[in-house]
C-alpha cells in the first residue's frame, strides 16, 4: 500500500512538473500574408514562419548554394527583401517547376506590464512560399506534394525538428 502512495505522488508531481514551453518555436503557417510591392501591387501568400534557432542554416544561402543567384529581389514592407527563385525543380520524382520566395522580419510582441506601460519582445522569424508553374499556392493545398515540397526545404537548412 505504501509503494502505492508513493506511485501517485510521484504521478503527481510529474504531471504537475512545470515544463519548458516551446510555443515560440513552433513552425506555422501564418495565414494569408500580403506583401506590399514596391510597385504598390500586392501578393498575397500563404507562407511558412519560422525562427532562425530551428535551422542550422539559413535558407537564402542554402537556395544561393543550390540553386544559384535568385532571379528578382523585391523590396517590401519588411526589414529583409524578398528574394525569388523561378522555375526550380525541387523534386526529384517531378519535373515541375516552383517558384520559392524567401524574406524574414521581426515583429514587436507584447509581453507584460510595467507601471501600467506595455513592454514588448521583438522576435524575428524566417518565411518562406511556394507558388506551382500555374502560380497556385502550394503551401494552401493539402497533398502529398506538399509534404514532400516542404520536407524537400527542411532538409536544405538542416532543420531542428526535434523541438517541436
């Protein structure tokens, strides 16, 4: 009976153990983001966030490496500029072309209060997207292309899943 006792608080205070949150490092689709053009059109994307601390290398030098120099650069409203490559075949299995944008910025997310004023952290974020030849968003579908599209970029930039 007593190794029973010792059995459940030793559940309990395993279960109630506070736990290192890794929310700030999960990967995620950001929802539709638009990008404002210097021209003053806008592309609006589906892009895939994530922070640089998850991947040992960065993607826009990885892409260089690959794929060679990016075919546009394109200033937005962001402290990175979008830099494009066209027509790259990123699997092997498929001749399809893709077009890859890759950008990042930081933003300013509230954290808690001083004397009633609001501090904030800025965290910065990587992103990417993916447009097929017909210039659909990859990323909104749901298919095996997908997947393999975007585990295809992962293991370009060595990316840490083990965190998430």
């Amino acid at each position: 009976m007593k190794y029973i006792y010792l059995l459940i608080i030793g559940l309990l205070i395993t279960a109630c153990a506070n736990r290192k949150s890794y929310q700030d490092y999960v990967l995620h689709e950001s929802g539709i983001t638009a990008l404002k053009l210097k021209s003053g059109n806008t592309l609006n994307v589906l892009e895939i966030r994530y922070p640089p601390k998850l991947a040992k290398k960065d993607l826009s030098h990885e892409m260089y490496k690959v794929y060679g120099k990016w075919d546009d650069s394109v200033s937005i409203n962001r402290s990175k500029p979008l830099l494009i490559w066209d027509n790259i075949k990123l699997l092997s299995w498929s001749n399809e072309p893709y077009t890859i944008g890759v950008s990042g910025d930081n933003y300013k997310a509230k954290t808690y209060k001083i004397n009633k004023k609001q501090q904030y952290h800025e965290i910065n974020y990587n992103s990417f997207f993916i447009l097929n030849a017909k210039g659909e968003d990859i990323i909104l579908k749901h298919s095996a292309e997908k997947d393999s599209i975007i585990n295809t970029i992962f293991n370009l930039m060595e990316f840490d899943r083990s965190i998430i």
